[in-house]
C-alpha cells in the first residue's frame, strides 16, 4: 500500500511538470500520461474558455438593484365601530416578522357602521402607501364590505358608492391587494383599536398611533391653485440652459450678467468673488428670510446695511437685496422702540444771517391793542437774530423820538451797539430823525 501511495505521488508530481512544460512534451510523454491516468483511475479534465459576455450577464443577473424592494406582502387587518358615544375606526398593519402598525382614528363625524367600515379601510390602505407596499392582503370584519370592494354584492347606497370609487382609487396605487372577509375571533386587535376610538378621548393610549379625522374620506380633497408668475431668475435660467436658438432673443447685457450665475440640479446660484455660491430666491421668499436673519433666534434687530450683508453670508441673494433689507429695518417695531434717538434735525436748517449774537436786531411795531393804562395800546419790539432774545416796550402813541429812545435805552445801553436794524421801514423807522441818529451810532 506504501509502495503504491509513493508511485500515485510521483505521477502526480510528473503530470504538473508535464503541464508547466507546455507544448513541448512529445507524443510518447502524452502516451506515458494516459497509461498512468488509466492505471490509477485518475481523470483530466482540460478547463475550457469562459466568454466575457457570459460573466457579463452572470454579474448582471446576480446585482440587486439600488432600491429595489423586496416584494413581501403584508397584512391589514381593519374594523370600524359606532355607537352613541361616536364613531372610530381601527388599523392593525403586520409586516414580516414582528413589524407591527396599529393605528387608532376618532370620527368627529356621524358615520353609520358600514361607512365607518369604509373609512378603516381607506385609512389602512393610506397607511400601506405611506409604507410603500406593494403586495397587500386585506382581513376585514364587515362581510357587506368585503363582497363589495370584490364586486360580489352590488352597491345601492349613494354615500357607499363613492367610498367604493375612493377604494378603487387608492387600489391602482399598489401592486397587488387581496380583501377577504375573516369573522371577529381573527380580527380581535382591530376590533379593539375601533372601540377605542368610539368610546374614549384620543390621546390616552400613547403606544397607538391616534388621529382624528375631521371630515369623511369622500369629500373632496382641497387643492391649492398656484399660479407661477415670471420672476427676474426666469430669463437668466433660461440662457444657462436653453439652447443658442432660444438665447438669441435675449440682450447682450442680460448675457453678460448671466454669466454671474450657474444652474445646478435646476436651482439658480450666484458666484461670489470672496464667498460660497449664493442661492437666488424668488420674490416670495425675500420676507421670511429677512425676518428670520433680522428677528430670529440669534438675531440683534441689526440697521439695514448690516442686514443686508448677513443675508449674504447667510449664502443668499436677490438684486434688491441692499434696498429691501433697508426697508425691512424700517417697518420693525422693536427696532424703531430701541435704536439709537437720530441726531439729525427733523427739518432742513436754515442760514443764519447774524454771525454773533446781538449784532443785528429786527425791530416792528405790534397793535393797536384794547387801550390798557396811561393809555397804552401799541407794543414795540425788537428780536436779536442770533439768540431770539427779546426787547418790548408799550406805547401810548408812534412818533421818531419815542423809536430813537428805544434804540439807546432798550438796545444800546444793555447790548451795545448793533451792526445793523431791520425793520419794515415805516413812517416811525424810516424817518430823519431815526435815519440820523442811526448814521451817528454807525448803523
């Protein structure tokens, strides 16, 4: 046995040193090989050639796909309940292994038993869409329901009609469903979820997904209109990427400033020169985003310069940026009750015609009043332009001498002598006592 292990051994060795040589072994080494093959009931099998094509639909075959699902069906099991104290429905959705969905809805509707039915198993098949099934078997309490939805009773009932036609709906959504009527023994948890629903307040059973549905299933659903208007990104989107026939229509400057922006996933940015790209928002977006800069969690109610350039390092643009951000500090209450109090007066200033005080007075004569003491009935004053000060004197009667006695008394003597008197040349003012005694004093 020894002997014949050691020969096996040996022409083994030979048969690899034959194949590492190749080409070169000659008809009577072959011959030696086969005799040693048929004597030791050894088999040489030659590996063929594998196609590249073959390997090909091989690894092809074999590669799941990115988000493929795996076609698992699950279980729905529904029931609906009414009473007096109200109405609800219950949802058990079972998936494979212990994967469980229990869902619990509170009608605040009147709803009779078989349209609370209905609204369970429309409620259970929104439920299964959200999940996204595909494959879906239905255990429903109702057999009136069940025989329905599998058009083996026919439906009379106007408001049935259209939770049908809503089931039919919903149906086309998944791959494949299956409804089937199972008696209460095997739809206990369901049964259970529905009376829940029916008898008590939401809200007490935390474990169980509880809604409460405001309105029947069968109304219908509001949809919101929009109505898209053009906005100042549409001509820049489309010469980025429209074709050169489309471009054509457009001004060399609107080229030109398109070359400032890139489209990228079909969102418009700006390229910055010291920052990031910056998204472009559309006109109904300005106010939010301002807001939230301006007045948000980490906001300082900042001026309208500051505002501007934070929304730009917050990565966003609009043309208007700089003006609406100004206008938008503007408009905030807090803003305007803590800022700063302005140093600016609240009107244009005026010149001032006197460069010291009490260099120039405006002198006029006020009256005739009601007659007071010592007759008394006419004012004159005079007014210093650089302080507003004031000099008054009442008069029984208008003559050039009591105007002369004025001046000394009231002005010169306590102020000195004026540059200049205005007054409104009146008879009094203008007269040659008053204009001499003015040349005097050099006024």
């Amino acid at each position: 046995m020894e002997e014949e292990r050691r020969d096996e051994k040996l022409t083994r060795e030979r048969l690899q040193e034959e194949e590492q040589e190749g080409p070169e072994l000659g008809v009577c080494k072959i011959s030696e090989r086969n005799q040693c093959e048929n004597k030791y009931g050894l088999q040489y099998d030659k590996k063929g050639k594998v196609g590249a094509q073959a390997l090909a639909d091989f690894v092809v075959e074999l590669t799941p796909e990115v988000g493929e699902r795996v076609n698992t069906q699950w279980t729905l099991f529904v029931d609906g309940s009414s009473n007096e104290s109200g109405s609800g429905a219950g949802v058990k959705l079972q998936g494979p292994g212990e994967l469980v969905l229990e869902q619990s809805l509170r009608f605040q509707f009147k709803a009779s038993n078989n349209q609370a039915e209905y609204e369970a198993l429309i409620a259970g098949l929104k439920l299964a869409i959200e999940v996204k099934i595909d494959s879906l078997l239905v255990r429903t309490y109702s057999l009136l329901v069940a025989n329905q939805v599998n058009e083996v009773f026919q439906v009379k009932e106007p408001a049935l009609i259209k939770y049908l036609e809503r089931f039919w709906l919903l149906m086309s959504r998944l791959k494949e469903i299956v409804v089937e009527f199972v008696p209460r023994t095997q739809n206990q948890r369901a049964d259970a979820l529905a009376k829940l629903a029916s008898t008590r307040k939401p809200r007490n059973n935390r474990s169980v997904i509880q809604e409460t549905l405001a309105n029947p299933s069968i109304e219908g659903e509001l949809v919101a209109s929009v109505d898209r208007q053009n906005t100042w990104m549409d001509p820049i989107a489309d010469i980025l990427a429209g074709e050169p026939s489309g471009v054509m229509r457009y001004t060399k400057e609107q080229i030109r400033e398109a070359g400032h922006y890139t489209l990228l996933d079909g969102t418009l940015f700006r390229r910055g020169f010291s920052s990031l790209l910056l998204r472009c928002l559309p006109p109904g977006k300005y106010e939010s985003v301002m807001a939230e800069v301006h007045g948000g969690v980490c906001a300082s109610h900042i001026g309208g310069r500051s505002l501007a350039s934070k929304v730009l390092r917050a990565e966003f643009y609009w043309p208007t940026i700089r003006k609406d951000c100004a206008e938008f500090v503007k408009k905030c209450e807090k803003s305007q009750m803590f800022a700063d109090l302005p140093k600016a007066p609240p009107e244009q200033l005026a010149t001032i015609s006197s460069p010291w005080p009490f260099t120039m007075w405006g002198v006029d004569l006020v009256g005739p009043f009601p007659t007071a003491r010592s007759q008394m009935k006419f004012i004159l004053v005079a007014v210093d332009y650089f302080t507003k000060w004031v000099e008054a004197e009442p008069l029984a009667s208008i003559t050039a001498g009591k105007i002369v006695k004025f001046y000394w008394k009231k002005i010169m003597c306590r102020f000195g002598v004026p540059r200049a008197i205005v007054s409104d040349n009146g008879t009094q003012f203008a007269s040659n006592q008053a204009r001499e005694f003015c040349e005097e004093m050099g006024i």
